[in-house]
C-alpha cells in the first residue's frame, strides 16, 4: 500500500484524519484472523454514474455480539478521493443490534473511461481499552467489507450477462437463465442467446436456444433456455454459448450438475409479511434421495436490479429423512427496503454439493410474490389439499357408517 503523506500543525498530526489513519495501521499490524464481532449491511451498493453528482449514502454497522463496542469506518480503493466519511467513529451500545453511519460521494465531472469503478467501505471494531494502570488490550477485533461501485455507462450498447444454470433432477429439463444488464447508453434491440450442452468429455450432447428480449439503456432482463435428455446419466455436464445482442457477443461457460444426490426447492412462503420488519422467508425443501441427508442449510443472497445486495442470510441446519420435506428459515431485514423486484439466488448446501435456484421476488408493502407461488398471503399448499381430501374421506365413511347402523337397526326391530 502506498505511504501517504500528512502534513504538521492543525492538518497533520493532531488531526483526526491523520489520528484514525495511525490507528487503522496499528489495528491492521496487530489483528490476528478471527470470527466476524460486526457486520455490514447493505454488503454491495451500486450507484449510476452522473456528472457531479453530490448524494450521501448510509448503510449500517450490525453488532452481532451484542455487547458495547466502537467501530471506525473508512474508505479505500479508486473511488476513495470522491468519499468523505460523515460518521467515521461510530459508537454501538450493547443493546442496539445496528448502527446507522453515512458519507458523502461526490463524483467529478467525468471519468477518462467508462466501466466500473469501486471502493471497500471498511467497518473496523476499536481495541477495547483496560481499566486505569492496566495495559491496553487488542483482543476481539475485527473487520468487514463492502463494496461501493460506480457505474460509468458506456456511450454505445454495452451489455454484461450472467449465466446462472439450475440443478435439476434427471427427469426434469435443465433451465438455463441468463441475467442481462444494459450499461450502455443506447436501447439494445434483440437480445438472445445459443446453448451447447457438453458431456463429461466435451463431447456435444444437444443445444439450446433462449427467447429474446429487447432491453432500453441502463435496464436489465433476463432470457431463459430449457433442455431435456431422457437418456442422461448422473453427473456433471459443461454447458457452452454465446449471448448475441445487435451483432456483439458475449461468451457463456459453465459446469452443472444433473441427478445425484438432490435437495430440491419446491416453495417459498412468508408468513405475515410486511415491508419494514423482519420477514422469515421459509424455504420448502425435498429430498428426493433414497437414504438421510445429514447438515443441510441455505444461504439466500437478495440483491436489487441495479445490483444492490441487501442481504446475506444463512439459515441453521437441518437433518432430512430418506425422501421427505422440511423447511430452513432465512431472515431478511426489510427496514430500509424500498418496493420493488428482487433476485432471490438460494443456495441449498448439503454433503459437499450445492442446489440453486434463482427466484424473481416482487416486494411490496404487505405481500411477497415469487416465480414460484405467491407468500405473505394465506396460501393453500399441497399439505392442505392432502388434510382436506383426508376430512372430506372420513366424513364420507362415517355418513356411510350411519346409515349402514341405522339400517341395520331397523331390519333387527322387524
């Protein structure tokens, strides 16, 4: 890291800037890797380049031990000149759980290139200092990142895909979904994309082809592409392509598994949902393999469409019997939430492998609607249907219980 350079007097040694960047140092010296005592949310924030633009951000300091702490937060990388920490000390007390701190981005008129430009929004825990004759303690620090990007659009079309392919059971097609996003400045007419699916030695088994959309500037989408093979093995496939968008290109590739071992996520519901609390995203699971399945959780990742990511969530783990369902909880802090659509990508972790799904949420103030069902509402799901058909049974055997009694007591008394 390059030295900086710090003047003398009122600017220079006796400030807070020069204070806190001394203290940084000694902290990063002397701090050996340890577990997480704070946390950061949002964990990424995306802003869209516009010349001059002045705006303050803010985003929170999580006090995951829930004791008295101090935390210093600074900036670093390309963007730290346009960056001015307003809150650069930031107590947390015992029973607060977040921390509000801000700064300041001031952008300049232009930037020599377009693309992306980034800075690490660190969150530092302070060494807890001894009582009076004691020597100063260094233990139970720690450290978080986030990432703050500026986006400079591009003056022509400019496009940046991500390839994201669902594990599927045998006898279910593959989908293949592609997020799109449209840096440029121009409207992008035709956007499509051409699947080979390939086998363990590359070896080409089938292809696809995607929909097409058309996507305005600074907009994103998504194209989708399904393929079945009644014959397929279990194992690990590679699929390659390419996203062809008014004549540019962009190449697609990536490994996916088909059968196995297999978790599937068949729903997802939120109880009493409500935009500014604390919503419990429960995640229906089935395992479809013949044997337990021993430590299973999820991680769910919300990010926005301009690639916000708002949460990180990891839920406990479960053990799962032989071919059954059950549920793991994921919890999202919808506090500073604003309405809108969402990408839910999910991540099922169990015995080394990993199940994904990706779901398009649409949050609003009181309900949460999925690709896969709508929650926050009360739903009527395959339990329900299952308990329903059992009542309407019995109730159809005990009236035809009655009247076999009723007649038979009639034919006894003649």
């Amino acid at each position: 890291m390059a030295a900086k350079n710090f003047p003398h007097g009122r600017n220079g040694e006796d400030s807070p800037r020069f204070q806190i960047f001394i203290l940084v140092l000694l902290i990063s010296t002397i701090a050996a890797p340890m577990a997480h005592a704070i946390g950061i949310t949002p964990a990424k924030m995306s802003v869209n380049f516009e010349p001059e633009l002045k705006t303050t951000l803010s985003q929170k300091v999580f006090n995951n031990d829930h004791r008295d702490l101090n935390a210093v937060i600074y900036a670093h990388g390309e963007l730290e000149p346009y960056i001015r920490i307003i809150d650069s000390l930031v107590p947390v007390k015992a029973e607060e759980e977040t921390k509000e701190f801000r700064y300041e981005l001031s952008l300049p008129k232009d930037f020599k290139k377009p693309g992306l430009y980034s800075a690490e929004i660190v969150v530092m825990e302070l060494p807890k200092a001894a009582s009076p004759g004691q020597e100063t303690s260094v233990t139970a620090l720690g450290s978080v990142v986030s990432e703050l990007y500026v986006r400079v659009p591009f003056p022509e079309k400019y496009a940046e895909a991500k390839l994201v392919v669902e594990t599927t059971a045998i006898d279910k097609p593959v989908r293949f979904v592609i997020l799109l996003n449209n840096y440029g400045m121009q409207n992008i007419v035709k956007a499509k994309a051409h699947l080979d699916i390939l086998g363990a030695t590359y070896e080409k088994l089938g292809e696809a082809e995607t929909n097409d959309i058309s996507l305005a500037a600074k907009q994103d989408g998504k194209i989708e592409a399904q393929w079945l093979n009644p014959d397929i093995k279990p194992g690990v496939y590679h699929v390659k392509g390419f996203l062809d968008y008014d004549g540019k290109r962009i190449e697609l590739e990536q490994n996916f598994k088909v059968g196995s071992l297999s978790i599937e996520i068949i729903d997802l519901k939120a109880d009493k949902f409500k935009l500014g609390s604390i919503a419990a995203i429960d995640v229906f699971l089935e395992n479809k393999w013949n044997s337990p399945i021993k430590g299973v959780f999820g991680i769910m990742t919300a990010t926005a469409s301009d690639g916000t990511e708002y949460v990180k969530s990891k839920t406990t783990s479960i053990d799962m019997d032989a071919i059954s369902r059950d549920k793991i909880t994921a919890y999202w802090d919808t506090r500073d939430i604003p309405v809108g659509v969402y990408n839910l990508n999910i991540d099922i972790h169990y015995e080394g492998q990993t199940t994904t799904r990706l779901i398009r949420a649409n949050v609003n103030i009181d309900s949460f609607r999925t690709d896969l069902s709508t929650v926050g509402r009360v739903v009527v799901g395959e339990a329900t249907k299952n308990r329903d058909t059992f009542l309407y049974i019995l109730i159809l055997a005990l009236i035809a219980a009655n009247v076999g009694w009723f007649i038979y007591m009639k034919r006894r008394k003649k």
